[in-house]
C-alpha cells in the first residue's frame, strides 16, 4: 500500500514560489488623498511571487503609497504603506500578496507602473492580510 500523500497547492505551497511567476504587467494612475475611492485596487489573478511598483510620475509629481490593505493605504489610524519617491521603484519584493492598494501621497493623481510574478495559488487559497485580525496582541 501506498503512503503518498497527494500535495494542494496553497499559500505554503513551496514550489510555486520556486519556479518562476508568470508575468502580471499593468500601468496606471493613482489617485489623490481627496478622491473617492483615494486609491488603485490591483486584485492579482492569482498569488504573487514578487511585486515591483514603480513611480511613473507626471507633471505633478509627487511620492506614491504601496500597501496590502485600504485602511493600511489611508493610514487612517498607523500608516502601513510604503513610500516610494518621484520617479523611483520599490526594487524587486519577494511578497506574496492577492492584491495591493496605491494612492497618491497628496491631492494630485500621479503615475505608476507594475509588473509582478504570479503563481498558480489562487486568491481565495490565501488568508486575508490584516493588522488586527487573529493576532495575540493587536486590535
């Protein structure tokens, strides 16, 4: 009799990480701190392996928010986002994630571009990421 046990993929699925991601490439505009909602929402078809976003800019250039939650993106009580500075990149982030919020740093809609790695774990295999949800110590 047999013991092997037949693997899933899911979010601890170590080789879909290992090979490389199919390529996910979009560009965009982020919007400004006063529009409705203040931010991009990129929802990837399927888990990344590694993300990159970089700023575009334009006329009105100014730093973009990168962040995996829209409370995190408008830091409406801790400010859980990346910063990225007129016409810089986040470098190459081995992240895995199912989606990403941008926004603007102020008023102003700005550029961006990102190119990511996606893997063959779906979305719905990946638990939700949040700051306050199922951690000893927080919320």
């Amino acid at each position: 009799m047999s013991t092997q046990t037949i693997r899933t993929m899911g979010p601890g699925y170590v080789p879909a990480y290992q090979a490389s991601g199919t390529p996910y490439v979009t560009s965009s505009a982020a919007p400004g701190t006063g529009a409705s909602p203040p931010y991009a929402h990129i929802t990837f078809p399927s888990v990344t392996r590694f993300i990159e976003v970089t700023n575009v800019g334009n006329v009105q250039s100014d730093s973009l928010r990168v962040g995996f939650t829209a409370n995190g993106i408008k830091a409406t009580e801790t400010a859980n986002y990346i910063t990225i500075p007129v016409s810089g990149s986040t470098g190459r982030l081995e992240l895995r994630c199912k989606e990403l919020f941008i926004s603007s740093d102020t008023a102003n809609t700005n550029n961006f571009s990102l190119v990511a790695g996606v893997t063959g774990i779906l979305p719905m295999q990946f638990p939700v990421l949040t700051g306050s949800t199922g951690y000893e110590g927080v919320g």
